[in-house]
C-alpha cells in the first residue's frame, strides 16, 4: 500500500560505497522508498567524502546510481567521476534530499583523533548548494559495522564520529544509524561494508525514519 507521506515526493539520495553497489542500499533502501510511493533517483561513489559532490573528484573504486524501480547502473571502473550535487538537483528538482556520508571521513586507522576542522569544512562545503536551494535534508551516519577488519573501523571512533555529525549537519536532520542496532550487531564483510541481509535491515530503518521524518521537513516549505 502506498504510504500518503512519500506519495509523489521526489527524493534524491547521494552516498559512499554503501550505496555504490547493487547489494547495498542501492537495492534495498530504494525500493522500500519507492514502495512507498516516493519518486527515487540514487547515486553513490565509493571512497566519497562531501567536498567530492561539489568538485566532482575523480576517485578510485566505483560508483553506483540507481532511478525510480529499474535497475542499478554500476560503473566499477579505476577512475569514476562523482556527480555534481548542484546538477543533480537542477536534473531532478528532488523535494527531499538524503545524504549518507560518513565513514570516509573517521579517519580509521590513519588519523589518530577525529578530524573536526576537516570534516567541519567538508559539510560547509556541501551545504552550499543544498541552502542555496532551500532543499530539506536528512543526513544518514554511519553503521557501527564491526571493529577491525581492512579499514580499522573501531566502536569508539564511529561513535564520536556519529555524535559529532550529529551536532555540525544542520539544516539536515541527522539520522543516528547507531541506534537501529548494537555494535556489531549487523555482519559485515570487511570490516565496514554490510552483508546484503544488513543492508536490507539498515535500509528498512533508513525509510522508516524518512517517513517519519519528512512530515516537519515538508511542512515547513
């Protein structure tokens, strides 16, 4: 049944390598947006950090974009392009835009403290053009994933990271993935990257909370 909440919104979604391949949410948090009667187009690019959709980087493993129900475009390529935000929104005139961005920027195993300064300047960076078009936004954290593994992801880290997106993604409203489960609790298969039955449940509880929040995004327009 289509939920009268995303009946005929247009919802545009930017992400990292958790939305750059067919098993991810790419799949899984598309359909259930578009099962619920939204307008859906996605892109992802692995490695992306927020200053990449407003300089269109090129960046080294893949990317992944996806539109309304048909099926994922996956380019796995050595070099990928990423999309400009600003073009995105002119080509899609979306009434809700969700950013999922976040791990690329913790800084796992390479920074011995959270970068603040840095990922400060990279969301002012991408709130340019999504102020410039009074867009409404919610902003998706990271998963806790499991500790270790080939990006030395850690608890402790996505935590502090989680709670300072949390306080810094304003005017978004931040969606904290940490609370939909226990650390470790989802399986990954590197460390960061969810298997397909995790993605499918983060995906669930991703939509879950568009919905519910998309009631006050839109009214306020």
């Amino acid at each position: 049944m289509v939920n009268a909440a995303l009946a005929g919104l247009v919802i545009l979604i930017i992400g990292d390598s958790h939305l750059a391949n067919k098993d991810f949410l790419l799949s899984y948090l598309q359909d259930d947006l578009v099962n619920q009667g939204a307008i859906v187009h996605s892109y992802g690019v692995c490695g992306s950090q927020p200053n990449d959709w407003v300089k269109q980087t090129e960046l080294p493993c893949g990317r992944g974009e996806r539109h309304n129900a048909d099926q994922p475009i996956i380019d796995n390529g050595p070099k990928v392009k990423t999309w400009s935000l600003e073009k995105l929104i002119d080509e899609h005139h979306p009434n809700l835009l969700i950013v999922e961005l976040g791990d690329n920027m913790a800084g796992y195993g390479v920074q011995p403290t959270l970068p603040t300064d840095w990922i400060s300047f990279e969301i002012q960076e991408m709130m340019k053009p999504i102020e410039a078009h009074h867009l409404p936004c919610i902003w998706v954290g990271p998963p806790w994933g499991s500790e270790g593994g080939t990006s030395n992801k850690t608890f402790a880290r996505v935590e502090e990271l989680s709670a300072y997106l949390s306080q810094n993604v304003y005017p978004c409203r931040y969606v904290d993935s940490l609370r939909f489960s226990q650390p470790g609790q989802w399986a990954t298969f590197d460390g960061e990257h969810l298997t397909p039955d995790s993605y499918r449940i983060w995906g669930a509880d991703i939509a879950d909370a568009t919905v519910r929040l998309s009631h006050a995004l839109l009214s306020r327009r």
